[in-house]
C-alpha cells in the first residue's frame, strides 16, 4: 500500500518523469490537427496524412524499444533517444511554415518521441521488481500521473495559441522538453537495465496469444472513448442543443473523478481480480456511452460524466498490469502491446467517428461506442480461460 508519502524518492522522480512526458505529449498531439489546418493552412484533409504518417511509425518504434529492453538495453540510452527526438520536434515546430516539412522531419521524430511513455512504464515495473514493490500499485500510480498530465496539457497549448499564438504554444512545449531532459539526468541511474535473461532469438518463440487478447481488450476500450470524445463536443451542442461550456464541464468532471478512481481499482482488484474489474468497467462503459445518447439537460451530462469517468479510472487503474500478466518475463514486449493499442484504438477511433457521423449522425456514434466495449466484454467472457503466465515461463 502505498501514498505520495510513502512513496520513496526513486518511485517519486519516476512519476515526475512520467508526468512530464505525459504533460510535454498531450501539449502537441491534440494540437496538431489545428495547427496543420489554422497554422499552415493546409486542407484538412492533410491531417490524416500526418496522423497516417505518426501512427505506424509509432506502433513500430514502440515494438522496437520494448525488446531492447527486454534485452538489456540500458533504459538512461533509449529514453535520451525519445527525449531528444521530443526537443527537436519542437524546435523545428517553431519554423515550420510548410506542411512538407512538417511530414518530413516533425512525424518522423514525433514517432520516435511517443516510446517515451512506454520506456517509463517498463523502467517503473523494472524498478518495482528491483526493489521488490507491489508492481500494481506502482503501475496506477504511474497511470494516474499520465492522466494528470492529459489534463492539463491540452488545455495549456490551446490557451496559449489563442492568447499568444502556435509559437508560444510550441515555445512552452520546448521548456516542458527541458524539464524533461533534467529529470531524465536524475530519475535513471545510468547502466540501469533489465537484469533477467532473454531469448537472442525471438524467432524461436511461440506466439503469445493471452497477451494478443489482452491488447485487444485494451483496444475495444480505447477506440469506445476515441468514438466519444472526438463525437461528444458535436453532439452535445449541435445535436443536443446543449450550452457551448457543456463538453469541458463533462470532460472536466470525468477526469477528476477518474484520477480518483484509479487509486480504488488496485484494491478492488485484489479483492475481486483483474478481469473482473475490466468486466465491469466494460459494463460501466456501455451503460454510460447509451446513457449519453439520451441526453437533455446538463446536469444528465455531467452526471454520467461521473460513471464515464467510474469506468475508464477503472480500465486505466489495471489494464497495463493486465497486459504485462501475460508476459512477466517480457515488460518491454508487453507495455508496447499496451501503448500500440492505446495508439491504435485513438486513431481507429477519431477517423470512424467522421465517417459514421458523416453517413447517419453523432448519436450513432455513441452507439458504436457501446459496441466497442460490448465487444472487449465478450473478449473477457470468451477467454476466461487465458490465464497469465507465471514468471520464467516460456
């Protein structure tokens, strides 16, 4: 059991670091869509030839850097490589006035700057194995830091590009890369790796299918808060006919009481377990996401924003944990397969939401959404027999 004062100073700078990451990441991503329509005028189009271009090259790297952690890469090394691919992509972000260029050099190095949350995650498992910690407790801990930052990062760029312009915004986002860096000079000792043996050959070994179905239930979970979040704001004020301030007061009252949720769902898991807590939160998913079809009035809103954020505190709180069960001797495949979904499931679902909106309406959204968690609950029923592997096993 563990509180912020329990926590030693390691487990504290791991978390600054994750926050950072989570801060400096969540101040571009979401922004980049209308800095390429608004910013460089280009067609909108070109945003999913970006997005088309981020994506895979993420999905890769992210496989990349998860086996060479798990054989024995020194952790310091491969998060400096994300580290400065961060710092650089601001800095040409800062001169970009062309969206070629913003293909050519800013994507690629963004693709190499998203490993930065997964390498965090292998390195806080890492270290609570090392010290001989509650692995998850140390993994809600950090999640809950990502979430943090989520919460504040978008809304710091898009203020400072409504006062000050896309430059500052991209100025900020270069000092959070700084802030980055020096906590990355403190946070890692240097030669810290994975101490256990690993296969040379990967080659060689069978195919992981519990933890395939464990990045699949992940996957239905994101792509149903994909669907929503990118539909909500539409739905909510041309649908629904509801006040412009609706959607950050949903959004606001969901990661709040998401940040607290996460805190919870350990200790629900140790009483009840893992996949139940996931059957659950599938379940919490698809009432909340039918619920908001339903919507009036504000205040209906904001209160499902309380189940909306019951369930997704509760996914956030084990899922990580519930991927890496399933390869405990491999963190670093497993937290890729982890991130990859979270990537995957995000883009999934911002560019189906387009289409169905396009072809019915935002309501039929939501209603896609449901699905989507329907379908990571029938993954969980239908696989309740996939256990995780002990340690050491091949």
């Amino acid at each position: 059991m563990y509180s912020p004062f329990q926590l030693r100073r390691q487990e504290v700078l791991i978390l600054l670091l994750q926050f950072t990451n989570s801060l400096g990441t969540s101040a571009l991503v979401p922004m980049m869509s209308f800095f390429i329509v608004e910013g460089l005028g280009a067609e909108p189009w070109k945003v999913g030839l970006y997005t088309g271009l981020v994506l895979p090259l993420t999905l890769v790297t992210n496989r990349w850097a998860g086996e060479r952690l798990d054989h024995g890469f020194p952790v310091k090394s491969l998060l400096l490589m994300s580290i400065c691919a961060y710092i650089l992509a601001t800095v040409l972000l800062t001169q970009t006035s062309s969206f070629f260029l913003l293909l050519a050099a800013v994507a690629p190095l963004m693709g190499v700057a998203n490993t930065g949350a997964g390498i965090i995650f292998t390195y806080g498992r890492l270290n609570a194995e090392r010290r001989n910690l509650d692995i998850a407790r140390i993994n809600s801990w950090q999640r809950m830091t990502v979430s943090l930052g989520w919460m504040i990062g978008p809304a710091l760029s898009f203020t400072l590009v409504a006062q000050f312009g896309f430059q500052t915004a991209f100025i900020c986002a270069f000092g959070i890369g700084l802030t980055y860096l020096a906590l990355w000079n403190v946070a890692v000792p240097k030669g810290f790796r994975s101490q256990k043996a690993r296969k040379k050959n990967g080659n060689d070994e069978p195919v992981n299918w519990g933890l395939l179905i464990a990045g699949l239930t992940c996957l239905g979970f994101i792509i149903t808060n994909s669907l929503f979040v990118s539909a909500m704001p539409l739905f909510f004020v041309r649908e629904t006919g509801l006040p412009g301030s609706t959607p950050g007061l949903s959004l606001s009252v969901k990661c709040l009481v998401e940040v607290f949720v996460i805190f919870g769902s350990v200790r629900l898991a140790e009483r009840i377990g893992v996949r139940q807590v996931l059957l659950l939160a599938a379940c919490l998913a698809t009432a909340s996401m039918l619920l908001f079809a339903q919507v009036t009035a504000v205040w209906q809103a904001l209160t499902i924003s309380m189940l909306e954020g019951t369930y997704y505190g509760l996914f956030a709180g084990v899922s990580i944990s519930f991927v890496q069960s399933f390869a405990p001797d491999r963190p670093g495949r497993a937290t890729a397969i982890y991130m990859n979904s979270l990537f995957l499931g995000g883009m999934i679902g911002s560019v189906s939401m387009g289409f169905i909106a396009s072809a019915t309406d935002f309501r039929t959204v939501l209603y896609t959404a449901a699905l989507s968690s329907v379908a990571a609950l029938v993954v969980l029923l239908a696989t309740l027999k996939v256990r995780p592997q002990p340690a050491g096993a091949d």
